[in-house]
C-alpha cells in the first residue's frame, strides 16, 4: 500500500523542481506586476492607488512614442524574411562552399548584441567607414547622421537588428529545407521547370509553416526583446534625445533611474497582456512548423 | 555546369557572406591600427598592426574579470537548468499523472513571454532579501528564463526514445531514475550539445538580467562591462575594438571549434 501510493506520488516528485523553478521566476512576478499596477509601491510596498499607475503611464507622450517605436521595429520583419528566404534557398542548392559560406552567415548569431552593437554604432558614426564609403561611390547625399540624428537613429538600429535576427531565420529556414522531400524537387528539374518555378511553386508552400513561425517569434522580438540593441545604440537613454526610446527601456527607466516599481509594473503589465496574445499565434505556427517537417519525413 | 544562373546565386552568396563578416572584419582591422592611422584610413588593412590597444585594453578594464563572471553564470544556471528540466522532462515523457499535459502546456507558453515582464517584482523582492549582485540570485533568474526551452526540448527528445528500451530495462528490474541514467541519457547526448548551446549562448549575452541584477563592479558580467567600457572610451575607435575583439574571443573560438556541434545544435534547437 505504500509503495503503490509512493509509485503513484513519484512523477511529482520529478516535476516538484521544475514547479518550484517556474513558480518563481514566472509565477510570482507575473502576480505581483497586477498587484504593483495598482499600488503607488516605494521601496517594496505602498497602499492601493486603484488606476492612477495606469492613467499616469498612458497620459505619458513617452510612453506612447516608445510603443510607437516598437511597433516601427515590426517593418524590419519582411527584410528579415526575404532575406533568411533568398540566403536558406541558396545555400540548400549546395553550390560550391556552401558549407564555409553557412559557417559565416550563422556568425551573426553567435555574437552577441552588445559586442555587435558597438561596432557597429563606431561604423554609423557621422566620420565612420560607412559614410566614407558611401562618398567612395559619390553617393554624398546617403551618408547621414546615422547614429546622431533623431530622424535616422532608429532605423539604423533596425539595419542592426536586420543584420543580426536574419541569421536566425536562416537557420530556422535551413533546418526545414534540409528535411524537404527532394524526390517532388528533382522529379519538377526532369519536367523542365525553372529555378523561379521551383521555388515560388514547391520550395516556398512547404515552408508556410516554418515562415509564420519565423514571423511569430520576430514580432514578440521586436516589440519586447530588443533591449540589448537600444541600450547600447541609444547610449543607455534611448538617445538621440527620445529617439530610439521603446517599452523595455521605459520599465528599465521606471524601475531603475526614478524608482518607480508601480509605473514599471503597469507598462509591465501590459506588455504582458500582449504577449499571451501572441502565444496562440505562437503555438499554431510552431504546431504547423512541426506538422510540415513530419508531413516530409514520413 | 557552370551556368549563368549559378554565378548570379554565386555571386548572391558571396555577398551576403560578406556582408554578414564586414562588422568582424572591420572590428579586428580597426583593432591593430593606431589612433593615426584610424584617422587617416578607416577602411584599408592597417598598414603597421600594432597590438597595443589589447595591452592597453587588458591593463585598463578587468574584462578577464567580467568573462569569469559571466562564465559562472553559464554553468550555473545551465548545468541547475539542465538537472532540474531533464528529471522534468524525463517524468513527462514517460509517466502518466495528473495535470502532465497542463504542466507542459504552461511551460511551453512561458517561452513566450519576455524577460521584461518579470523584473520589476524580482528587482524588488531581491532588494528585500539582499540578493542583488549575488551570483546565486542571477543564476536562479536564468535558470528560470531558459528553462521553459529545455523542458520543451526534452520532452520532445525523450518522447521519440523507443518504448521498447524502457520495458527492457523495467524488466531487468531497473527503476526509473536507473532507467533515466542507464538507458535514456546515453542516448540523449545530441539534445544536451543542443541545449548547452542555445542556452549558454543566451546567458552569456544576455545584458537586461545582466545590467539590472548585477550591479557590484566586482560581479559584472562581461556584456554589462562592455556596455560601460565603450562609453568611456567614445572617441578612441581603436581601442574600443580591440575590447570587442578580446570580448568576442570566446565565443568566436569555441564556434570555430565546434562548429559542426554548433552548426547542428542550432539548426535543431532552432523550432522552439
């Protein structure tokens, strides 16, 4: 009788861990963000404020320009995917030293964004190489304030962010070629169709599954995982001036510089409340992104 | 073979890769050229390398410091993360109990929300308890943040685990945390290259958690470093490369190494 119950209770044992790990990192703050919004919180507690933490946050023109920002970020998403498309196509075609060429075009991922970041703000600066080279091909009138001017700032961190997430969509785009069924690929080569062909008619529809997924997981990128990218580019105050201020640096700000957990909380919150609406979209694509690779295999 | 279409694709190619090495390029050219030279010449191949900016640069700031920290973190929080979501997993691929699928399920949607989210109450909570700047307070947070992403991963892995092999070894009187040890880790190794990868490169990347829950000097992460290292020394282009090129170094390395293990790990682990 023991035994059987101590049986029954063992895979809570094995999950107790993980419940406890998950429940702390997650569980409790997610709680406590709600309860803050609604506290006017110094230190580590206050009284109940009702809405003000939230009025205050969305009378704030800031806050508005940051989420504008954020949503700015989403227009990197199709160069993204055209860009991973072409590079994974290409490269699945194993042409000659396609395998030094995949080494280098997973680099971008392997750095990390602040190192990248650096480098990049040094090769945008006003007197940097990328203006010099621009005035190489007498192309004077391109060669902008790339990192000063309020105008410009946040749309070169996008060619940053660009450069780097690209990587990712290669990869993804790559292990899904990489298990297409060729035998459909090689029988439309012998009927005569053309590269174009090809791709637009039977590379692309397989991948459906794995591009929605690629664009599901950049939009929750772009509107709250870029922060490593603003704060160096931004020089840790979303600079020039407002310019490249988002949603992260705001509750970076809130919590940090004024100390201001209640406000931090709110724009916490609802960010929060915009990422459970992605996971449905999440799980259908990653669902789907599985289905199609199984779909080829079998 | 050679056709018109494969030397535009070529071509296509070569320029991407390019473009996809011009940043490492301009970061190890601009690293060997004295300031006077930068002045001059931003894009050519320094013409007299010097190495004195890494001197300068390793004298200067404690990035040896910074890498040891940031490397404590990643074994920490990936080896605690690797135990605690590999009993997890091994339990939800293989034993039937009440709310398993719930359990999961929730893991999995937590992929989805952003570390963000969660500082402000463990910022606070953390102040409470005197647990900022602490190794052990950073670790539990990554652990946490990669672990939904693990359990994921290992469940899927151990679930195509033939279920043969566990009733084999039920048979010859194993338990199951023999099972788990004899029969399903041997076989799992491809899953841990995975795992250790996509989650070493995220802890030592990260600057959100890096920033905001280790603010003594003396536990600085290298990302958080960097990020102070490079504004003070704005106008020395040089010099500052030479600090990303000492601070790339690692990863970069191990890439080259391992590339194949890379290479694969990433592919697989890349469908999160």
């Amino acid at each position: 009788m023991v035994m059987k119950s101590a049986l029954r209770l063992q895979p809570y044992f094995y999950v107790l861990p993980l419940i406890v790990l998950l429940a702390f990192v997650f569980g409790y703050p997610i709680v406590r963000i709600f309860e803050f919004s609604f506290k006017m919180v110094r230190g580590v507690d206050g009284p109940w404020i009702g809405l003000r933490n939230y009025e205050l946050v969305l009378s704030q023109g800031l806050f508005w320009e940051s989420v504008l920002h954020n949503l700015q970020l989403l227009l990197a998403i199709p160069a993204m995917i055209a860009i991973s498309l072409l590079v994974s196509i290409l490269l699945y075609e194993r042409l000659p030293g396609w395998k030094l060429y995949r080494i280098i075009v997973f680099i971008p991922f392997i750095l990390a964004v602040p190192i990248i970041a650096v480098v990049m703000k040094r090769m945008f600066q006003f007197s940097g190489p990328v203006n010099e080279v621009l005035r190489w091909f007498s192309l004077d009138f391109m060669a902008l304030d790339w990192i000063g001017s309020s105008n410009v700032a946040l749309w070169t961190v996008m060619i940053l962010i660009i450069w780097r997430e690209s990587a990712l969509g290669i990869i993804l785009f790559l292990a899904r070629l990489m298990s297409l069924d060729e035998s459909i690929l090689e029988a439309a080569k012998l009927d005569g169709a053309t590269w174009r062909q090809r791709v637009w008619h039977i590379i692309i529809p397989q991948m459906r599954g794995v591009i929605e997924f690629f664009a599901v997981v950049s939009v929750i990128t772009m509107l709250a995982a870029v922060f490593a990218y603003i704060f160096i580019m931004g020089g840790g105050r979303g600079g020039p001036g407002t310019a490249t201020m988002v949603i992260e640096l705001y509750i970076f700000n809130a919590l940090i510089r004024t100390s201001l957990p209640g406000i931090a909380a709110a724009a916490s919150v609802m960010l929060f409340l915009v990422s459970v609406l992605l996971i449905f979209p999440l799980f259908s694509a990653r669902r789907r992104a599985r289905a199609e690779e199984v779909g080829t295999q079998q | 073979m050679i056709s018109p279409g494969n030397i535009i694709k070529q071509a296509v190619l070569v320029f991407s890769t390019f473009l996809a090495l011009v940043p490492t390029l301009f970061m190890i050219m601009t690293a060997l050229k004295s300031n006077e030279e930068y002045a001059i010449d931003k894009l050519g191949l320094p013409q007299a390398p010097v190495l004195d900016h890494f001197r300068d640069v390793l004298i200067d700031s404690p990035f040896i410091g910074w890498m040891t920290n940031s490397l404590i973190l990643v074994l920490g929080a990936v080896i605690l993360s690797a135990v605690i979501s590999c009993i997890a997993a091994y339990a939800i691929a293989s034993m039937e109990f009440r709310g398993r699928d719930w359990l999961l399920a929730t893991s999995t949607a937590l992929m989805a929300v952003p570390p963000v989210v969660m500082i402000v109450p463990l910022f606070v909570f953390y102040t409470q308890l005197g647990l900022i700047s602490t190794y052990a307070g950073a670790i539990i947070i990554y652990a946490g943040l990669i672990t939904p992403f693990s359990v994921y991963l290992l469940t899927t892995f151990f679930r195509t685990i033939p279920k043969e092999l566990f009733e084999a070894a039920r048979m010859d009187g194993a338990n199951s945390l023999q099972i788990l040890w004899t029969v399903v880790l041997p076989v799992s190794l491809p899953a841990f290259v995975t795992l250790i990868i996509v989650n070493s490169l995220y802890v030592w990347n990260d600057l959100l958690i890096a920033i905001i829950f280790l603010q003594d000097d003396a536990k600085r992460t290298l990302m958080a470093g960097i990020s102070i290292f490079q504004g003070r020394y704005n106008n020395q282009v040089p010099l500052t490369m030479a600090g990303m090129v000492i601070a790339s170094a690692p990863m970069f390395i191990l890439y080259i190494l391992f590339q194949k293990h890379f290479i694969r790990g990433l592919m697989s682990g890349a469908v999160k």
